[in-house]
C-alpha cells in the first residue's frame, strides 16, 4: 500500500527544510544523514534551503553500523563503510536526518557516533515517516507523517537517488 509519492515527498521535505530552518537558524548549521536513505532526506532537505534561504550548509554521512547495539547479541548484519564529515561538529547546530523512526535504536546509535566526532551545540532529528512503536525514549523535532503501524508491518521508503521512484510503501510481513 502506497502511504506517499512523489509530490506529497516533495511538500513534506520542504516543510521539514523551513522547519529545521526555524528552529536552528542558519548560523552553525550543519546536515548529517543517517547512512543510506537519511543521506538523501538531508541532501533534499539542504536543496530546499537553499532554495528557500540562499544557504548551503554542510552535509555529511553518518554510517551507525559500528554503533548498533543488535550487534552485540547477534541479530545484525551491517557493513560499515565509514563516514563522511568533512566539517568540524563542535560548536554546530546538527540537524540529523533519518527516513523512519521506529524503536529509537538508531536514533541512540546515530547519537554514539556523532559524540566520537565531536560535541555539537544541538542535535535536532527530523524524520520522514514516524512509525512508533519506541523502545527508547526518542522523539523526532520534524516529522514528515505519522504513520501508525503494527509491528507485523514495514514501513520502506524509495528515493530516485536509490530506488528509482519516490514513494513511501506500507507493507505486510
């Protein structure tokens, strides 16, 4: 089942852009996007700001892979292929970009990897799709849409970038 396309992305990326704009300012501003399809969010988000401030703040890759605590009991299978954060975050306003937000877990992996890079003056989460369902107290600045689901359901997010479409999908298990 099809939750969003591609223009309903579009409008909800741009007010997530005017939001985190708001909120943060433009001074010390830095994107970071959680490794792969938060990577994307942020390169839009960054696209709309500029768009709409003239303002190009840095983006950078956040890989979490080395931080997730399914590793340690066994139920993970990531690859880490590092991150890219060609800027100082000491002293920034971060604002980190994932596609779902579902049990928190990583939201607290994201938060590990980004205090090994430095001390940032705020972190702000803004999300494409809320599903809920926490197991961590996390809760995202933006919110694109909130979708509530069972947990025999999974929420899959398609960008052109790396899907060939854009579309949010509501699927079954």
């Amino acid at each position: 089942m099809t939750i969003l396309e591609s223009g309903e992305m579009s409008r909800i990326i741009r007010r997530l852009a005017m939001q985190a704009l708001e909120k943060n300012g433009t001074e010390d501003l830095a994107i970071i996007g959680i490794r792969t399809r938060g990577v994307v969010l942020a390169r839009r988000m960054r696209e709309e700001m500029t768009r709409l401030e003239g303002v190009e703040p840095p983006v950078g890759i956040l890989d979490i892979a080395l931080y997730r605590d399914d590793l340690l009991s066994g139920g993970g299978d990531a690859v880490f292929r590092g991150s890219e954060v060609d800027f100082d975050v000491e002293g920034k306003n971060i604002v980190l970009c994932d596609d779902v937000l579902y049990t928190g877990r990583t939201v607290r992996a994201a938060l590990s990897a980004l205090a090994a890079l430095g001390r940032a003056k705020s972190v702000r989460l803004y999300c494409l799709i809320n599903r809920g369902h926490r197991e961590l107290p996390f809760a995202a600045e933006g919110v694109g849409k909130n979708v509530p689901t069972s947990v025999r359901e999974r929420v899959t997010v398609h960008f052109k970038e790396t899907d060939g479409e854009d579309a949010v999908l509501l699927e079954k298990l």
